[in-house]
C-alpha cells in the first residue's frame, strides 16, 4: 500500500479539497505525509511557506506524521514529480484545476503533466462538494497489465477502508460496419453478432478473474455494454449510479502506450468523475509502479 504522500498544494479551493481527502486517507493507511508548493520566480520563498503552515497545523491537529517543503521550479508538474521522487513518495495527491479555476482538467496543464511523468499512482480530485473516505469503491479492469495492478490497489484498498468493491468491464463499442464480410462463393467470413457476443464472453472472464482475486468481503462484478458511446463516459456514469466514492484505474490498457493517453479512457474519465479519480500506471519493463 501506500506508505508516504505527496500532497501539492496551491491555494485553491480544488487544492483544499484534495488535500483534506488525501489527509484522510493518509490517516486511514497510516502513511506519512509530505505538503509540497512549488513556487515560480515571481512568488516569494515566505509566501510558499505561508500557503504550507495551514496544512502542518491541520497535519499536527490530527496526529498525522508529517513535513513540509516548498519547492522553487519553473515547471511546477516537474518540480512535484522530482519532489516525490526525491522524497521516497509513493503517492502523488492533488487537485485537477488550481488557480486558473477553469472547470476541467486542464489538457497540457499541471494536473495532466503530472499524470504523464509521475513513476507513482496520481490521486486527481476534482472542484466539487467535499468528499470523506469511499464506502464503495470502482475498479474498472480490461484484462490489460496496467487494470490489473490498478485492480490489486483498489482491492488492497478496500480491504483496508472496509469498503465494497465493484469490479467493472466495459464491453468495448464497435464500428459500425458497412455491410457483412463476405467470401468466394457466398460463405460469410465473420459476423459482428458473434464478435459481440464474443467480447461480452472476454469481458466476464475477466470479471470473474478477478473476483476470484480479491479477498474482500463485499464484491459486486458489472458488466456494461458501451453501445456506441465511449467507455470513459460509461466509467463515470456507473461511478455516479453505484454512489462510488473513489474510482481506481490504469492509465493505459490494450493500446500498450507508455503513457496517459489523450483522448483515451482515462483522460475521458478524468475529465468527469464526479469522485476522486486514482491513476496507476505501469513502469518500464510493464511492471507496475506505486
């Protein structure tokens, strides 16, 4: 599990809220916590440690095992991944938006740098109502290296939280197809019912691969078809119908890319949980980290 976290903070109210849940969940784990500001050129050294004194006096009002450590970058998601690396940190918390204040997760911003360098899970949470520790958590899985080491951290954490499990598989959508694939004399090559039919078969294996691994005791498996829609959008809509309280997943899945894919599952995710959003992501060699 999780033993140390890097919790960057700046200001805002995204920010605030992510730290409280951070906090909370440091708390629960028993993890040492680590409150980071990175600070630019024109934002002074007294300033940064102002930000961060709220957060130890909350840290030592809870008993919590904690330090603080304002660092000076121009790149401000270089400087929170160094810092974690640097710290021994094995897990990154912040919100997804900060002083810009716009109402997403802002592409090429701080947020999804992080996501992109980090060798450790991110915890994105979002602005929003405040939220406490999940009572249920959603693990998507695909099959993939990366949903399988994200599933082993929401098991793990489930186990600890005390929360239920829900193991979700999302049938893929297919393409539309022009017309049946037909061979030489009239015998059909492939028909797209059966493909179907066979992914939904894939997708309750995996399923029931992975009830079998986990040693929690309340697991719920769902299966959903995607239906033409994007299997982010299906992600977010199960979390808000199931009241999930946190979200764990892999940042990349059948594509294999090194890396948080824009445009993909996870970065559609991100962009509308309406829970805190746990990123695991593999490390070189497919193995994974955090």
């Amino acid at each position: 599990m999780f033993s140390k976290v890097l919790v960057a903070v700046d200001g805002s109210s995204c920010s605030e809220r992510a730290g409280r849940f951070a906090l909370a969940l440091a708390q629960a784990l028993g993890a040492e916590v680590l409150f980071t500001h990175v600070y630019r050129a024109e934002e002074s050294l007294a300033a940064a440690r102002g930000l961060l004194a709220p957060w130890a006096d909350l840290g030592q009002r809870v008993g919590l095992r904690y330090s603080t450590e304002p660092v000076r970058a121009e790149d401000v998601a270089e400087g929170i991944v160094h810092t974690a690396q640097s710290k021994g940190c094995d897990l990154i918390a912040m919100g997804t938006h900060g002083r810009e204040g716009l109402q997403r997760l802002l592409l090429g911003s701080v947020a999804e740098r992080v996501s992109r360098l980090a060798q450790v899970p991110v915890l994105l949470v979002r602005n929003g109502e405040e939220v406490g520790l999940p009572q249920r958590i959603l693990a998507p899985v695909d099959g993939s290296q990366a949903g399988r080491r994200a599933f082993e951290l929401a098991d793990g954490l489930a186990r600890v939280l005390g929360a239920e499990l829900l193991v979700l598989h999302v049938v893929p959508p297919l393409p539309t197809p022009v017309g049946e694939a037909w061979a030489t004399g009239g015998i059909p090559v492939f028909s797209w019912e059966e493909v179907r039919k066979a992914l939904e078969v894939e997708g309750q294996a995996i399923l029931e691969a992975a009830k079998g691994q986990t040693q929690v005791p309340q697991v719920q498996t769902l299966l959903r078809k995607a239906r033409g829609r994007r299997e982010a959008e299906v992600i977010v809509e199960v979390a808000r119908e199931e009241r999930a309280g946190l979200i764990v997943m892999g940042t990349h899945g059948r594509s294999g890319l090194e890396r948080l894919l824009l445009g993909s599952v996870a970065e559609g995710v991100a962009h509308h949980a309406p829970v805190p959003l746990l990123l695991v992501r593999l490390g070189p060699g497919g193995q994974g980290v955090g």
